[in-house]
C-alpha cells in the first residue's frame, strides 16, 4: 500500500471536468433558489460527484482530492472571469 495515492493531472481535469462543474452550479442556480453562501459548497458536491465516480473510480483518495480541486478550481474560474467582465464594463458587482 502506498502512503499518498498517485494522482495524475490530465486533459480531463483542466479542459473538461472545471467547466462542467460551472455549468452544473449555473444551471442549478436558475433551476433553483440556492442562496449565495451555498453555491461553493454545491459545487465542491458536484465536484466530488463527477471526481469519485467518473474521473477516479478506482480510486477513492484520488477522486476525494481531484473532487475539491474540481470544485474550488470552478468556484475560482467563476469569481475571477466575473470580476474581469464587472472590471472591463466598469461597473459594480450586482447580486
């Protein structure tokens, strides 16, 4: 048994699973009245989701990890491109 599992960053990680996450965390925003506060944790959910039983099936440390990576990578790229377009519109943040 190995001490830390061997987790390997791939195409999948960078260019397919973080913007599925967003869509999933957008889309369930407009389905649904999800206040602010729980959107980050929704998306380190869907994150877990897609990582275990997709990515890393085979291994359960790996798609635990990848999951919040998943997640938090997603929750970043959203607030980063937001406060790009607000800054470039020259405008406030609106709710």
């Amino acid at each position: 048994m190995e001490a830390f599992p061997i987790i390997h960053t791939n195409f999948w990680d960078a260019i397919i699973a973080i913007p599925v996450v967003i869509l999933a965390t957008q889309i369930l925003k407009v389905l649904l009245p999800i206040p602010r506060v729980f959107v980050p944790g929704i998306a380190n959910l869907i994150g877990l989701i897609i990582s275990v039983f997709i990515a890393h099936p085979h291994n359960l440390w790996a798609g635990i990890f990848m999951g919040f990576f998943y997640g938090n990578a997603a929750v970043g790229a959203y607030a980063s491109l937001k406060t790009q377009i607000l800054a470039y519109r020259g405008g406030k943040e609106r709710n």
